[in-house]
C-alpha cells in the first residue's frame, strides 16, 4: 500500500524492530528471504528498491479502512468486532472432528465440507503438533487431510508462504485458515498489483487470537519439563485459570501463564486485531463451554455456505447469549486498547501509529 518501498525497508522498519509475525507472506516469493523456524531473515541484499515483501507485510503500513472497503464493500460501523452478518456459537455434529479438535471442530468440519462440495480445491493449513514444538504449513488438496491439521499450536509458522509456491503452481480456488495477522497480510496480498496465489483464495477462516509464543522462548521454557515430541494438544483456558494445559503421551501438565508471558512475540503487543476482523468467518472459542465455538460470519458468500452446511447438518447452530457477546467485544477493545497505547510508546507520538493507517475518528477511540 505504500509505493516505492522493499526490501531493505522491511528489514529496517520490521525485521529489525522485532516486529514481525512470521506470517509466511514474504516467505518464498524470492531466494533472499528464509524462515528458520518462526524467524524470518533476509539473507541477502536483492538489490530492487519496490518489492511484494514489502506490500504483503502486515507490519509495514496498512490501510485497514480500505482494505475494509475491498472485502465487505464499506468501512466497518462497528470499532470492536469489525464488520459481521451474524454472531452465534457453533459445533461440528460430527463426534470425531469435535474430539480431534481445538473446541468445538467448526473450522476442521467446514473446511472439509467446503472441499468436499468443490467450493474450494485445497486449504493452506496449518499442522499444529507433528512431532515437534513447531508447527508446519500445508497445502491439503484432500479432504482427508484437514483433520490431520485440528487443534491449536500456540507458536506461529510461515503459513502464508504455501500461497507464494501456488503462484507458481495453481492449485484452483483456495480455502485459507489464519490467525488474525496472517488474514491481513493475506488481503494485502489479495489487493497488491502483484500476481499472487492469494488471488485464488475464495474462502478465508480466521482465528481469534490474543498473543502467540515465540519458539525459541517457549523451547526454552519447557526444557527438562515437557519432551515437545510428545506434546498433543496445547489449551489456554479462559481466565480466571491463568494457566496453559500442555496434554501430552504421558498426562497433563498445567503452568502459570505468568511463566510464559515472557516468551510472547513482541509483535502480539502491537496487534489490533483480535477476530480476524478481515476474513470471511471467524471463530474462537466460547469461554467455558469447551466443545462450542464462536462463529462470526462476515461476508454474504461465508453466510450462503454456512447455512449450507447448517442444512446438511455438517455444523449447528445456537445463539450466543448477550452477555458472552459484551465480554467478546470488551476482549476486542482492550486487546485495540493495548495495542495502540504500547505503538504510542514506541513511537512517542499519537499520530505515528507505526503500521496502522487509521481515520483519526477511529485512532481516537483507543488512545
Ligand atoms: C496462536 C493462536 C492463538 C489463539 N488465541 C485465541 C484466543 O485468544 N481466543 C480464542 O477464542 N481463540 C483463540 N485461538 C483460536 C482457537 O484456538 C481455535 O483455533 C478456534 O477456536 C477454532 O476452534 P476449532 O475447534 O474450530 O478448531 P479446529 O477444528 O481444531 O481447527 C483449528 C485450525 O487451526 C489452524 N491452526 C492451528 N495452529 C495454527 C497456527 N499456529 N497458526 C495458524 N493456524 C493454526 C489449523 O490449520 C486448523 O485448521 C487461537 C489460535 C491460535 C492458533
Ligand atoms: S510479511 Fe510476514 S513473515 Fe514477512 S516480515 Fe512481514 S510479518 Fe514477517
Ligand atoms: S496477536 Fe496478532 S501478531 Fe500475534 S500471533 Fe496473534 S494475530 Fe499474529
């Protein structure tokens, strides 16, 4: 969105500053820029001055407003939640998909049903636990494929980079699940004058997410309490448990989040975005009741397919009681809240909002 800017500015106003969210979205569009578990490097100068690393960033300038207008046809009339059709909790009716899942298995029972009914041709995923701490990107082309990718790891991986192979090698309409920084960098992409395999992307899922560990602190921190190979699932509990539940082969671990606060991405701290506020559904978890999601449907084309898979009984539906609503949003304020207050304090000036292009309307709110 910014013209004339590339690599050697993302190196200088993100790469440099910790600022990066290993999103994948620069990953693999030239031989320069590696990632090596969740760190991404430019190894080598590439000499060109304006380059796609740069505009798919979702940490260099961003015009949220516009991107908005792109996606649901005008800016969002609401601050905390962003722009949405309907707002209700869910499930999986399909007992498997809920018992290998993070929650409630609405993600993995609609990516598969989207599959399965040919609204997409493949899903770029991502494999949470697989024998290792870190998690890996993957291009299902089966259906059979997404279970295989339920669940939740809490550390991120360079998913985005799969879209940059399917430039070169088109994979039809694409379905994408994201955590909220890789659905930006993903409609950044999608808007950019550049060829991308972003621009086959028909569906997108986001994630809700508050904060992501980095791998190397979090390796760290398990070292001598958890064997990472053995890990199953990851869950943070809803507060007040303060607490993050590592399953393993062996039993159950629990550790105060207070432990591994220091091992969150710096970036986490200036993200505004809590529920994928850019992506065609989004879902979360509904506080206390674990096998139930948070459903947010966003575009008239996620709302054609939900109700589809409602019909064939693929998912159900229930309303989300109005006060599990005030609480989702007030977590959504706060998370903007936060975020801009710890940007101002990097910046030291309330109109340098670093990647943010706010109206001032909406900058105030959160100030
Ligand atoms: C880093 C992170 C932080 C989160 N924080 C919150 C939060 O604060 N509040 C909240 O309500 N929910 C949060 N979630 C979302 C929550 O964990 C579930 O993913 C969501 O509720 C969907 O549940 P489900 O049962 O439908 O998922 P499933 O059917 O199990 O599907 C999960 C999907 O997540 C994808 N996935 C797994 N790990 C990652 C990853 N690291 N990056 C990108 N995609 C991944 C997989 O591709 C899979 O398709 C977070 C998720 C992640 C990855
Ligand atoms: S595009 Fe993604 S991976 Fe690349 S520098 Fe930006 S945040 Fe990091
Ligand atoms: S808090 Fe934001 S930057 Fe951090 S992992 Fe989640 S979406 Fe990405």
């Amino acid at each position: 969105m910014e013209a004339g800017k590339g690599p050697v500015d993302l190196e200088k106003e993100v790469l440099n500053e910790g600022l990066c969210a290993s999103c994948g979205a620069c990953v693999g569009i030239c031989p320069y820029i590696k990632v090596v578990k969740d760190r991404v490097a430019i190894i080598e100068p590439c000499g060109i001055s304006e380059g796609q690393c740069y505009d798919f960033c979702p940490r260099t300038p961003t015009d949220i407003a516009a991107l908005e207008r792109r996606i649901f046809g005008e800016e969002s009339p609401d601050s905390s939640l962003g722009s949405y059709i309907s707002i209700e909790m869910a499930q999986a009716r399909d007992s498997e998909t809920r018992s290998r899942a993070q929650y409630g298995g609405v993600v993995s029972a609609l990516v598969t049903y989207a599959m399965n009914q040919g609204e997409i041709d493949a899903a770029v995923l991502t494999r949470p636990f697989d024998g290792s701490l870190m998690p890996t990107s993957v291009m299902a082309e089966q259906s059979s494929q997404v279970l295989g990718c339920a669940g939740s790891s809490y550390i991120t991986s360079a998913t985005l980079a799969e879209l940059n192979k399917a430039t070169k090698q088109p994979r039809g309409a694409i379905g994408v699940v994201g955590i909220p920084c890789q659905v930006m960098a993903l409609r950044k992409m999608q808007a950019s004058k550049h060829e991308t395999g972003a621009k086959g992307v028909k569906l997108v899922i986001g994630l809700f997410c508050t904060w992501a560990l980095s791998y190397k602190g979090f390796n760290e921190f398990l070292k001598g309490k958890v064997d990472p190979s053995s890990i199953k699932r990851i869950d943070i509990p809803p507060p007040p448990a303060n607490i993050l539940v590592v399953h393993t082969k062996e039993g159950t671990m629990e550790f105060p989040l207070d432990e591994i606060r220091g091992s969150i991405k710096p970036t986490c701290n200036i993200c505004y975005d809590m529920t994928s506020e850019l992506a065609d559904i989004s879902v979360g978890m509904v506080e206390g009741i674990d096998d139930w999601n948070t459903l947010i449907v966003r575009t008239p084309e996620a709302k054609r397919l939900i109700d589809k898979a409602k019909q064939d009984e693929v998912i159900e539906s229930r309303p989300l009681e109005e006060s599990r609503l005030d609480h989702l949003r007030e977590a959504s304020l706060n998370k903007k809240r936060r975020a801009i207050s710890e940007i101002v304090k990097r910046t030291g000036d309330e109109k340098n909002l670093l990647y943010l292009r706010l109206s001032d309307g909406e900058s105030r709110k959160f100030l």
